[in-house]
C-alpha cells in the first residue's frame, strides 16, 4: 500500500537551523511566524477565524531515516519513539498546536511556532478543548520532567556533522 499526501502550504519561522530551536509550542523560545496555504485551500479557512488554537499536521522535511530507541531532548535515558516527540520518526510527521492571531487572504498568523522555516504543512484542525484534553491522563517518564520543556532547546542529538539529520535506520 502507498500513501501520498500533498502539502497544501508552508510554514514560515524565524528557525533556519535545527539545532536550537524549541522543542515543544510551549517552550519559552516558541515565536510567532506564518503559514502560506496554497491558494486552492483557502475556501477551507472559512470559520477557522474563530478558534483560539489550531493543530498543524506537517512533514518533517529534514528528517532522514529514524531510531526505534531515542534519548529525546528532556532526557538522558533511551526511549521507544513512540514514547516521545523525537523527530527521527517511521513517518516524519510532526504536530504542533498553535496560536491563531488572524487570517489575512492565504496567510494564517500563528504564535507558539516551534517548526523549522520552509516545513510542509499537510493539514490544520481546530484546537478543541473538549475533543482534545482529556480529563484523565499519564505522563508516563515526562512526568519528572514536563516542565523543562519552557527552557529546552533542540540540540545535535538528531543531526550529523553537516547539520543534516542522520539516516541511519534502526539505529
């Protein structure tokens, strides 16, 4: 079975570079940026003025190959990637929910990026409390350290020397 998706926009953040980014919306150095939708998208942006937060599904576009086991950026002990955000993924696609300050034509104003500029954006929702918060949850091993997240920055965990995500699969 193949599956294709076709990007229907960019994401445009000041993050030209990987290493140093945020690692999470709610990071302290998350920043406003904008969203180019394609211009035979834009009649899906009818209503979504009215949401506070939207979800961004994109591509993960520097991304090569993937670990089943990661030490991800709020941890020095190894975990499934399934059990993190890591970026080195099976299928490179990330998720971030953002703030929505207005829609202007095809361009969408967000706060809380913490994406790398040029990133292909696959699909937006609406962020809804009700559907999207659970009241009961476990943290499981981000429990301890959840609220590092604010000040935590990517680092050269997931790149090789040429700033270039590594392509080693499995490893």
């Amino acid at each position: 079975m193949k599956i294709t998706y076709t990007p229907i926009g960019t994401i445009h953040s000041p993050f030209h570079a990987l290493q140093g980014m945020p690692i999470q919306p709610a990071s302290q150095t998350s920043a406003p940026g904008h969203i180019e939708l394609l211009s035979e998208y834009v009649p899906g942006l009818k209503d979504l003025q009215g949401f506070s937060h939207i979800i961004l599904i994109y591509h993960l576009h520097e991304s090569r190959g993937y670990s089943l086991v990661v030490t991800p950026f709020l941890d020095s002990a190894k975990h499934g990637v399934f059990a993190t955000r890591a970026p080195r993924r099976p299928n490179p696609i990330g998720l971030s929910v953002v703030e929505l300050l207005k829609i202007d034509g095809a361009i969408l104003y967000v706060a809380n990026l913490d994406v790398l500029d040029g990133t292909p954006l696959l699909d937006i929702k609406p962020f809804v409390p009700s559907f999207d918060t659970p009241t009961e949850f476990r943290l499981g091993w981000l429990k301890e350290v959840k609220d590092q997240v604010k000040s935590a920055r990517s680092d050269a965990r997931f790149e090789n020397p040429s700033g270039k995500l590594k392509n080693r699969i499995g490893k």
